[in-house]
C-alpha cells in the first residue's frame, strides 16, 4: 500500500519542496497539492508547509484560510483527515479554527533562526507516534510571528486535554504561552507547530534528523 501526502502550495509558500523530501524520506508518496484546486487527488493526509502565504500582508495565514483547497482539508479534517500545518501552516490551521488560539508577532520584535530544542508532550497523534515519551528533541526554527496566544480558559483546556504536543526547551524564542511550541485537535489528527521539522531529516543537512518522526507516524497510523 502506498501512502499518499498531499502537500499544499500556497502564493508564498518557500517549505512545500523540503516537506515533500521529508515525505518521500519517510517512505510515502508526496503530492503536489495547489491552494486553488478543491481537489485533494485521493490523498491519506496533508502537510501545510511553512513560508509567508500571501506575503503575510494581512495577518499570517488569514488569506490562505480562504483558499479553494482549504474548504476540502477543512472538511476532510473534521472527519479524521491527517493534517500537519508547519509554522506558516499553523497559523493558516489556527486561522481556519481547526486549532485554538492564533500566533503573533514575536515578543522581541525580530525574526528569529535557531535550532530550537524541544520536549515531547503528546506521542498520541496521528504525526508523534514514533516519539518516545518526553523525548527531547532539536529541530529549527524560524520565525517572525510565533507567539502561540490564547486566552486563559483554552490554555487550561490544552494542557488539561493533553492537546500541548510540543514545549519549548532552555528559552522560549518568541514569547508563546506556557512555552507552547506546538498543539493538535482534540481527535488528534490535526497538528500545528512553529518548529520546521522538514528541515531536520537527513543527517547530511541537519542539524539532526529528529523531524523524520514526524512523516513517519503518519505513515504507521494510516497503515495501522
């Protein structure tokens, strides 16, 4: 059986290649999907790949919410489609109410570039299956709006539910609450992180390949 992963390519979208490579790394066909076709071409699951959709220009990932493909991942997610958003994607999985919350400018006011340590808080996701428990792990970051905010009542309700997946380790780098660095769906197959996991799948390119979980669990939950 051969896994399909649809990866959608927004007007600003610069990670859809890397998130492919990492698709077929892992061992899953990766599809070229465009953010104007309703189609999802039979797809098992979808990545939403970081960059700046639309130039950012409005508010990060308010315009790509409305893009044609979004109403058919918005639909199929809500009946149990796998679906990862990377940075970019998790602003446009936040702005498409699929996640709580919304992500904001940095508390520092700049971009920041790093390779961001982080602790796994969730393996029971459609995307952390391959993590251990509380595994801490290194995967880069890039970002100049990633401060994960929401009010109190939903930040009690994420970590009460479990639904914080990914925490900042040694220094929050952009302000997020509770040092949130990623959370999921309360069905668990919707995922969101600020963090590139894409970019830490080869040992070669680095600066580990602790992001190759990632595509992997996918593969083992769909297959499962």
């Amino acid at each position: 059986m051969t896994i399909r992963v649809g990866v959608v390519t927004f007007p600003g979208s610069l990670d859809d290649r890397d998130a492919a490579r990492a698709v077929k790394l892992a061992g899953a066909e990766p599809v070229a999907l465009w953010h104007g076709d309703k189609d999802l071409h039979q797809v098992d699951a979808v990545i939403l790949p970081g960059g700046f959709s639309y130039g950012d220009y409005l508010r990060c990932g308010a315009i790509a919410r409305f893009s044609p493909v979004m109403e058919t991942i918005i639909a199929g997610a809500h009946e149990g489609l796998p679906v990862l958003g990377i940075c970019n994607g998790f602003q446009v999985l936040c702005e498409s109410h699929l996640l709580p919350g919304a992500l904001t400018r940095n508390d520092h006011l700049h971009f920041v570039c790093r390779d961001q340590r982080l602790r796994v808080e969730n393996t029971s996701t459609a995307w952390t299956g391959d993590f251990a428990p509380a595994a801490e792990i290194t995967i880069p970051l890039k970002n100049g709006e990633g401060g994960y905010v929401a009010d109190e009542a939903t930040l009690d309700e994420l970590e009460a539910e479990g639904r914080v997946v990914f925490r900042y380790l040694d220094v929050n780098p952009n302000g997020s609450r509770r040092d949130i660095a990623g959370i999921t769906n309360a069905a668990g197959n919707v995922v969101g992180l600020m963090p590139h996991p894409e970019h830490a799948v080869e040992a070669l390119t680095g600066p580990t390949t602790d992001g190759l979980p990632f595509f992997t669990s996918v593969l083992k939950k769909l297959v499962a």
